[in-house]
C-alpha cells in the first residue's frame, strides 16, 4: 500500500509541475519539503506493519499524506500568484480562477480522505485502511463515476475553457520522461537492494575460515555458493526487465494515465524480487519450503512482465498517438517487441505450470528459467526473423496451391459474355 501511495504522490507531483512551467527559490524550498515528507512516509508503514493495532503508525502515516497535500497546495496557489510561472496555457488564459479552484479542489481530495483516516484511526483503525486504499484508486472512481454520469444523463457539451491536465481521463498525456525517470530509479534500487544483501550476509567470519575450513577460503564461499547462484539470477530478472522496459519506452513517443497506471503495477512487483531472491537463496536452509519459494517467484516475474506487456497493448490501441512508427502493426519493430514483451511472462508461466507437475524438480526448472531467458534474449532478433521467414515460406506454400485448385475449377466456369 505504501508503494501505491508514493506512486499516486509521484503521479500529482508530475502533473503539478505540467501545469507549474518554472521555478523560484520559493517553489524549490517547497518541492523539497513534499520530497522531504515523501521519504518518511516508509518508517510510518513500519510502525503500522509491526504495530497494527497501536494506531500511531496509521496516524501518522495519514499526517504525512495531509501534509504532502497540504505542501502542494501551496505550490498551486504560489504559482498562480505569479502567473509567470505557470504553463503557457494557463498563463495566457483568462479562466485561471476556476484552473486554480479546480486543481486545489484535486490536490486535496487525498487529504482530505486522509484527516477522516487518521480520526477512525484513534477508535476503529480498520477503516482507516479502507479510506487509504480509496486514496490510491481515487482518480479511477472519479473516472468511471464521470463515464457512469455520461450515460445516465447523456453526453454534455465540453467546457470551452476546458484544460488538457487534472482531468482524470485515461488518455490524458503524461510525462514520458518523468516516467522513465520514475522507472529507473526503482530498477536501480531494486539491484542495489540485491547487492547489500549479498555483501552483508555472505562474507566468512575469519574465524570460521580458519577454524572450520583450515584456512581455505574457497571452501567456505562454496557454501555460500546457492546464495550466489540466487543473486545472478534475480539480478539478471532484474537487468532484463529493466532492458524491456528501456526498449518499450524508446518505442513510445506519448505516455498516458492509463499507461502510467501499468508502469506502476509492474514497478511493484518489481520491487518484490527481493523478495524473491530470498526464497530462493534460503534453498538449502528450508528445503521443505523450495516448491513455494519457486512459485511465489515465478508469480512475481510473471506479475512484473505481463503488466509491461499490457503496456505495449496499451499503447497499441492508440498506435497512431502513443507509438514510433517501426513499432505500429506492421512496422519493422512490432514483431520483436512483441516476442521480447512476451518472453518472460511465457517463460514464467511455463516454469509455474512444470513445477505443477514436475515438483520434484521445481528448483532445477527455476533455476534453468533464469540461466536459459538471458541467452534467448541474445538470441531473440535472430529466433524472430527466422520465424517470420518461416512464416512466410509456409504461406508461400499454401497460395501456389490455392492457385491450383483455382485453375482445376476454372474449366468448369462458364466463360465471360
């Protein structure tokens, strides 16, 4: 929940400063104060994780969100105080009154659901939860409230002062650079987080080297050698994922809310392959638990793939707006990264399925996952024209003899007047 959160927050401060085109010393001080909170924000949800039913932590994580809100309101109403920091488009409007009352309005919905979650929290801390949870899903409720609106009443003439920002619509643009941004900022803490676990676990204690390994220390990493294997392979999910979705965003050329939406499901599991780097580097600790571990990893690359993949198809329907030309149906691009987007979802999935039925060897399925995918994405451009080239012979086999058939009825045609 708290990841969902910060993204939500991510989401407002990136379409705040689409609306806000430059900065002061005063905007920057204050940026830095919402960026200050944001980074509390993880401590709060450990109070609430270790604490559930002490309702300080639920407190004052809802405080930090009422006082992110509160930050960013004040932005807003300094940036139209001086319109010269202001978009273009809402500087040389003449409608900024309503923009502002519109985009406060906005800002502090999150808030606003916050203040009443941190009163339940002091008596009944359940709904609190429920509230923080509608904070995350607040502008897709207000989205298909709107639709639902449209339908009941029938479809209204838009606003002649209408803005293309804070309007919950799915297709509103969004920063494709901030997303990207956004993306490799995750990726690069995921990898750092699989590498403090290894430099702080699994280094030999001096004294065991020379105690129980007579001094070889060859001998006491070799027991430690599960853990490695485990930390190559998540490290390479993880390098891999992240190369996907560098090669998905050089094809997309407009992000939109909904794709935005996408990006951060896949981010979050994403954030879990720590998480499955420790199921599976507790192999020979917990053999018992080896099947589960697998599963729950295999479920976690899965969720984290096919959300990029649902991003590609995403953009696919507005190819037109939101994709390169190369990468359109039928450009020189689509079917490659299509097969690419595909891959680790296929290759998770059927890892997931074989331990079904195979569970006796679930670790050695995992494990040939992870060393095979790497090669087939070296290999991958070459397996795709291969492909089509076969595809296209199999159809220039199957037209000659259509062709045939054609020419074995034509006698029995009558001919043209």
């Amino acid at each position: 929940m708290t990841f969902l959160i910060v993204t939500v927050a991510w989401a407002a401060h990136t379409r705040l400063f689409q609306v806000v085109g430059k900065i002061d010393d005063t905007l920057a001080l204050l940026n830095l104060a919402c960026m200050m909170t944001i980074t509390f924000l993880p401590f709060t949800f450990s109070l609430m994780v270790t604490f559930p039913e002490v309702p300080l932590g639920i407190f004052l994580f809802c405080m930090c969100v009422i006082t992110i809100g509160a930050v960013q309101a004040l932005i807003v109403v300094y940036a139209f105080h001086f319109p010269h920091l202001l978009n273009p488009q809402i500087e040389s409007s003449t409608h900024r009154a309503l923009y502002r009352q519109h985009i406060l309005g906005i800002v502090l919905r999150g808030p606003a659901l916050c203040f009443v979650a941190a009163g339940f929290s002091l008596f009944f801390y359940p709904l609190s939860y429920l509230l923080m949870a509608t904070v995350i899903f607040l502008p897709y409720v207000s989205k298909v409230s709107s639709w639902c609106k449209g339908r009941l009443v029938g479809p209204q003439e838009p606003p002649a002062h209408s803005m293309e920002f804070f309007t919950f619509d799915l297709h509103e643009p969004l920063s494709k650079e901030r997303v990207e941004a956004f993306s490799d900022g995750v990726y690069a803490i995921v990898a750092t987080l699989l590498i403090l676990d290894i430099c702080e676990d699994n280094v030999p204690d001096p004294r065991d080297v020379k105690e129980k390994f007579h001094g070889s220390l060859v001998a006491a990493l070799s027991v430690y050698g599960p853990h490695f294997l485990a930390y190559f392979g998540s490290f390479a999910t993880v390098g891999l994922l992240w190369f996907a979705h560098h090669s998905l965003f050089l094809h997309i050329r407009k992000a939109t809310q909904s794709m935005g939406l996408l990006n951060t499901l896949s981010l979050a599991f994403v954030g879990g392959l720590p998480l499955a780097y420790q199921q599976t580097s507790a192999f020979v600790r917990q053999p018992h638990d080896e099947l589960e571990s697998v599963r729950v990893s295999c479920a976690i690359i899965f969720l984290a793939s096919i959300f990029q993949f649902a991003i590609w198809t995403t953009a696919l329907l507005h190819e037109g707006e939101t994709l390169q030309p190369s990468a359109r149906f039928g450009g020189r691009e689509h079917a490659f990264m299509f097969a690419k987007l595909a891959l680790y979802p296929c290759a998770s999935l059927l890892a997931f399925a074989s331990t079904c039925f195979l569970s006796r060897f679930s670790t050695a399925i995992f494990h040939l996952m992870q060393i095979a995918v790497p090669f087939a994405f070296l290999l991958l451009r070459l397996l795709v024209r291969l492909g089509l080239a076969l595809l296209c012979a199999m159809r220039g086999l199957a037209q000659p003899a259509t062709q045939a058939e054609e020419d074995a009825h034509a006698p029995l045609l009558p001919a043209a007047c």
